[in-house]
C-alpha cells in the first residue's frame, strides 16, 4: 500500500470557525491521578466499555498529557480496563508494534513503506494504518531573560539549530525582533536525542521554509550539529526550563505545563503567527488527507502563509493493524479508541493545548475504528 497517493489526496471540508470556537486553553499540564470530573472527562455512561481488558501502547511523548487524560476517564468508567503507555518516541513505538509488544503505537509521523511491511508479520491478515487522534502544534520554547515576546522564521530556526546562528543579538534574530532587548549571549540550542516524530515534523518545516539554511533531510533522526540534547518530550522541556538563554522545540502541552514561552513564527502573512490552538487550527483546515482505504494519513502545508494560520503542527497517529489485531485486546482497543475520537475525548484534550480534530476527519477515524478485526 502507498501511504503518499497524491491522486487519492482530497481536501478535508472542515468547519474551521467552529473548530476554533471549540478550543478551552485554560487548564494545562496532565495528573493521572486527577478528578475526572475537574478533567473534563465523562461520566461511565458516555464511554462505551466493551470487555474488560489492558492494553498496551508506546511511543510519542507529544502525546503523552492526552492519552494521560483519556486513560484516567477510560479507566474509571470501565472497571478492570486499564490503558499503559509508556513514551519513548515515535520511533520506538513503531518499533515495539512491528515486534508485536504492544497493542498501538503512537507516531507524530505517518508509516514508511517498509514499516507497513514489517507491520504485516504481526497484523497477519492485514498491515499497520495510521488514525489520526491528537492533533497539536509544535511550540519554539525558549528561556531568554527579558524577551517575552520572540520572533523567529524558517531561516534563523535552522540557523540557531544547525550552530550557524550563536548568539541571541545575531542580526538575523534582532532583524526579526527590532524592539527587543536581545542579550549578546550564547544560544544554548537543545534537540532530541532520540528518535522523534517531533523533530521529523520540525525538520519538515524547516525543508520548506529555511531556503536552504536548513541542508539536511526530514527526519525522526536529529541531524544538526552542535547543541546539547535531551530525552523526549519532558526531557527537553525541563532543559529550557532549567538552562539560560536556552531553546527547544516541544507540543504546546509541555510549554504549558513548563510555564515557558513560545516564539512566534513569521510566514510572510502581515504579522508574526503565535503558537496557539486557535491558530494551528486554521492551517488543520487545509490538511488533506494523503492514505488510502482506511489509513488516513494526512499531508500539512508547512509552508503556509495564510494570516492567522501557525505552520509548525503535527499529527500523532494512532498505528494499528487494519485486520490481525489479537483477538484478547481488539475488543478493548476499539473501546478506548472510540472514546479517545468522539466528541468528548477531543474536548478533554482541548484543555490541555491540544487541537480537537476537524469533525469530518474525526467521523472518518470513528468509521476505521469500528471496521478494525
């Protein structure tokens, strides 16, 4: 199966407006052991709860304070269900699922080829597809004494992550920031150390928009040179926080929970974009969708430069098999699933600096969750 069929592609018709107005940024941050109640989960009766069951998943740490949140209401209302998710990137959760250890696995980028082939010694009778279930945006964190409010583009991200840019007052950054204060300091740039869907997304705007700064292809693989690094999501994020005049890129969920501020990314629209739901929003509006049959995959115009419209977003997957699940956990994956997906499950990570999915491509993902076997 070709995941990138751009023949098949079709534009998602998508109540932006209304997605938008959806959005509730007010809580931040994750606890598992909070309230459900206070979380914004259901009650028992509004999550269908099938067989008692656990199920395991790996992989994203983008995703990690949603499926907190939708494992805390899932394991309340149903009683002997339990959802382990243990993080480590995207890279090891396609990894763990293609060995057959886990039941799903979280990626912020959509299957290559040869993982689909590898899927279809577990899957059996069918391969992996992926089902878009947490959409966010990837904020540019950064901890500079007295700059609260920091611009950035394509060219100088690449500049300040490939060790080409190394000082806060470098006149491509003052260019961009002509009223701040910026430090004459050294930019202390933090990546990811291991293999991330996070990065892969960072890197995909960067081939698009750096105008060559950025000389290195997409990939879940850290490429750049220099910096310091740090494990997943958290990890990097706790570096900011921790080291001066430092930067990193995260979910908008961990800058959130952190307290850190996010730069605003000038795309060539009357003004710089700032990170917010509300404006990955308006560029989900124009994602299409790139998969056949029930893989959904989803192409996103990192490049935009409509007004309003923040350009560095990411998908997470949910990677299953299409058929071949095992018999033991289908029953609770569909259950957990299905809740994650309906309009509950995407309003209770709306709090967490997420973006609830377009109701178009949610009914889609509702329609190959119930097909799986």
């Amino acid at each position: 199966m070709k995941l990138q069929r751009n023949g098949r592609s079709k534009a998602l018709a998508i109540g932006a407006m209304a997605l938008v107005g959806s959005l509730s940024l007010a809580a931040c941050g994750s606890d598992d052991n909070a309230d459900p109640k206070a979380s914004g989960a259901p009650s028992a009766a509004a999550i269908a709860c099938g067989k008692a069951g656990q199920l395991l998943g790996a992989g994203s740490t983008a995703q990690g304070n949603a499926i907190d949140t939708w494992k805390v209401a899932f394991g309340n209302a149903c009683a002997g269900s339990t959802i382990t998710y243990s993080g480590g990137g995207s890279g090891a959760g396609v990894q763990q699922f293609n060995q057959g250890k886990v039941a799903f696995a979280g990626s912020d980028s959509a299957l290559k080829e040869a993982d689909v082939t590898a899927s279809k010694e577990i899957c059996k009778t069918g391969q992996g597809i992926n089902l878009p279930l947490v959409a966010g945006l990837i904020s540019v964190i950064y901890n500079v004494d007295g700059v609260d409010n920091l611009v950035l583009d394509g060219p100088a991200i690449a500049g300040i992550f490939d060790s080409k840019i190394v000082k806060w007052n470098d006149p491509a950054i003052a260019k961009l920031n002509p009223t701040a204060k910026l430090p004459d300091a050294e930019i202390q740039a933090v990546h990811r150390s291991d293999d991330s869907g996070t990065t892969e997304n960072l890197t995909k705007y960067l081939e698009k928009t750096s105008g060559g700064a950025w000389p290195y292809k997409a990939s879940k693989t850290w490429a750049g040179k220099g910096g310091q690094s740090a494990a997943q999501s958290a990890g990097v994020s706790a570096q900011v926080k921790q080291v001066p005049n430092s930067i990193s890129y995260a979910e908008l969920s961990f800058a959130q929970t952190n307290n850190l501020k996010s730069a605003a990314i000038a795309t060539g629209a009357s003004k710089p974009v700032e990170a917010t739901a509300a404006n990955a929003a308006a560029t989900f509006a124009k994602a299409k969708i790139a998969g056949t049959g029930s893989d959904l995959a989803l192409t996103l115009d990192y490049a935009t430069k409509e007004e309003g419209s923040y350009p560095l977003v990411l998908v997470t997957y949910e990677i299953v098999c299409d058929k071949g699940n095992k018999a033991e956990t289908l029953d609770t994956l569909k259950s957990f699933l299905t809740y994650a997906v309906s309009d509950a499950g995407q309003q209770a990570i709306g709090t967490k600096g997420y973006v609830p999915l377009p109701k178009e491509l949610s009914e889609k993902v509702k329609t190959a969750v119930t097909a799986l076997a």
